[in-house]
DNA sequence: GGGAAGTGTTGATATATATCAATGCCATTC
DNA sequence: GAATGGCATTGATATATATCAACACTTCCC
C-alpha cells in the first residue's frame, strides 16, 4: 500500500527505514471507486493526495456546465487544488476518480508536523512543487504560444499513451480545445 | 541593498540577525540598465534573482519573431527561468530589464550551501514555489477558460497598476491576445 | 531640431476555432 | 436483447481574435 509512496520519496531523498516508518503514520489510505469525488467546488480542499492506484483528475466547471480539465494524475502522482489548500479558501476544483482508485491522504494540518518529525520531507515538498511549477509553467507557454494542432502534437509526444486510459473529449477539454475540434485534428495529422 | 529582501524573508520565516547575515553571503548584487539582459535564450539559466529595485520581464520569442510575455518582476519578487534553473537545460526565455533594477543574485552552485546553512530557507523556497505554483495555476485557468476581454478584466481588478510602469503591447502579449486587440478590448470596456 | 524608433489606435479582411445539429457506434444495464 | 447514455465523428455556420495596413503621437538621440 505504502511501496509507491516509498520509492518515489526516495527518488527525491534519502530516508532511513524508520524515518519512513513515521513518514507513513501521517498519511490515510483510502479508496475512491470510478466517478467518486475526492473533492467537489466550495468546499476547502484540506487534503494532498498521492495516487498509488488507479487515476484522478481535476477541472472546473463554467457557468454554462461545460468542464476544463486542469490535471490528471495516475499512479505515483499527487493530486490537490494546492491554492485551496494553503489559502484555505474554497476550491472551484473538482476532483474525481477516474478510474477506481487507491489514494494515500495527508491532510492539511497534518503537514507541518510531518515536515517537523522528518525534515528531508521539506526538500521532498520542495521539490515536487518546482516540478509542479516547471510543468505548469511549460503548459502555459504552450497554451498561449501555440495552436491547436501545436499543442495536440507535443502532448502526443509527452503524454500520447494517456490516450488509452482517457476519454478523448477530456484529452480536448486538457489542451483547450472542444471535443469536435480535437477530432478534426486528429483526422488532419493522421 | 539587502532590506527589500530581508522583509520578504521576515514575511515568511523567522530569522536571527546572525542567520540572516549569513543569508546575506550567498547573493550577490547587480545593477542593470534598462533593456540589459539577465539572461538569453539558449543560455543555461544559472541564478535567481531577487528584485530589489526596478522591474525585470521574461518572454519567449516564436519563429516570426513576436514576442509571448511569461512574466512580469517588480520590487521584491523572484525572476528566474525555473525550469532551466532546475534541469540545467538551456532556457527559451529572455529575462530583461523594463527598467534600470537592482537584483540580489543567487547562484545555482550556492543553492544547496545555502540551504545547508540555514535550514529555514528550505522553508522559504517551498512558501516561494507554492506561491508562484498557485499564481501559475490560477493564470492558466484563465488563460483557457476565459475570453480574452474577461482575462483583461480580471488582469486590471489584479494588477491594474502595471498599466503605469508596463508598456500596452507588453500586457497585451502576456494576456496572449495582440496589441491590436487588446486597444480593441479597452475601448469597448470604457 | 529633426529624423527614427517605439507606441497606441482604427479599419478591412482573414482564419482558427467554437457552436449547433445530426449520425453512428459501443458499452452498460434492466 | 432492446433500450439508454456516453462517446467520437462530420457538416454547416457563427464568432472571436489575428493579420495586414495606415495613421497619429510621443520620446529618444545624433
């Protein structure tokens, strides 16, 4: 249940067998099944989630009901409206399972005491948030700096095999596109 | 030179005089004229800079030349390529002076020391990255969610203020819309 | 002082993408 | 196994925004 955890912590860091041993007491495992929210807008998100099976992903919703898909996260991942979290303001996030899944939650006031017993922890958080940025960041100059068809071709790259496991009208709804468009460029590059 | 950075420390983490001396060996300053480069294109990005004064901006150029404003750095924010800064890639960004600034630099190679040092700027980083990751995330929502007259809305309720020391066509860019349009936007809204 | 460069505006037109609507295809379920 | 709902595709049309071009205004400098 915690092997995933595990070996991503020490990718990043290095942790003794008993720092982990505490490192494990903060989290909450539980399960989510397909179509399951893991948190739903105006609530305040109070939670981290590592993903050690299955899928999630998060997006808002538009006055008009139509979605934006934000994130997705599969095994190994973490998954939170990180702004909720720490302004501790209401999320305009939902964040649902998109396939049964296996989470590992650490919830909010649970942090700094973790960060407090086992100080690699802070390097650890650091450094998922520079990726997490850095990822962003990318995504963003993407999103303004390309076109559709662009953009279609460098998550194909990166991120193709996410098309098996994906609705393709989620794939559109990630790159900013509607579903019909997304068809037609995929009918043009093929 | 150092008391703009200070401050920010101090709105974040606590400090000793001694710990903060300290911090202080680790940047060093520098002065640059408007229109001087930080850093260009293909170059590996090898500092951070902490804006004491002045302004500095990044942007990305496309094949025809047209520039894509990433971000804007006034007094007492942060302005580095991070995902250079981190994978020692060479970056796509320019960063240059909107106007004559001073910077307190922090080089890569002193990263680490630095952190080793004083523990509690481990801290800081990760309140930075989690800030900046936030403000990015917020961005990219509505870069994709919203027409390009609500992004200029939301833009001037934000950071209305940049209008006075940020050139039209520069915000119009980091709005991804073009000069023309924005004019367009403008007079519409009034 | 006068040219040059940078800046913002406005108009005419082009284009990428959205929207609306219809169809077919699976997969699920009762 | 018929019915239902989610999903992808295709066509016709609409719309937001880009592009191209011209013009005025300021500011920078030689």
């Amino acid at each position: 249940m915690f092997s995933e955890l595990e070996k991503n912590l020490r990718q990043h860091i290095t942790l003794t067998t008993d720092e982990f041993d505490r490192v494990k007491r903060y989290f909450v495992p539980k399960k989510l099944r397909r179509k399951q929210f893991m948190l739903e807008a105006s609530d305040v998100c109070t939670r981290m989630a590592f993903v050690s099976k299955g899928a999630l992903f998060s997006y808002s919703t538009s006055e008009k009901g139509s979605i934006n898909v934000v994130q997705f996260a599969f095994e190994s991942w973490w998954m939170a409206d990180l702004y909720s979290f720490f302004t501790e303001e209401p999320s305009k996030l939902y964040i649902e399972a998109l396939e049964d899944s296996e989470l590992l939650l650490l919830k909010a006031d649970r942090l700094q005491p973790l960060l407090a017993d086992v100080p690699a922890m802070e390097t650890y958080l650091r450094i998922l948030y520079q990726n997490a940025y850095v990822a962003l960041q990318r995504r963003l100059e993407e999103t303004i700096g390309l076109t559709a068809e662009q953009r279609y071709l460098r998550f194909m790259e990166r991120d193709g095999r996410l098309l098996l496991r994906v609705p393709q009208h989620m794939i559109a709804s990630y790159l900013g596109v509607t579903p019909e468009t997304l068809s037609r460029i995929r009918k043009q590059v093929s």
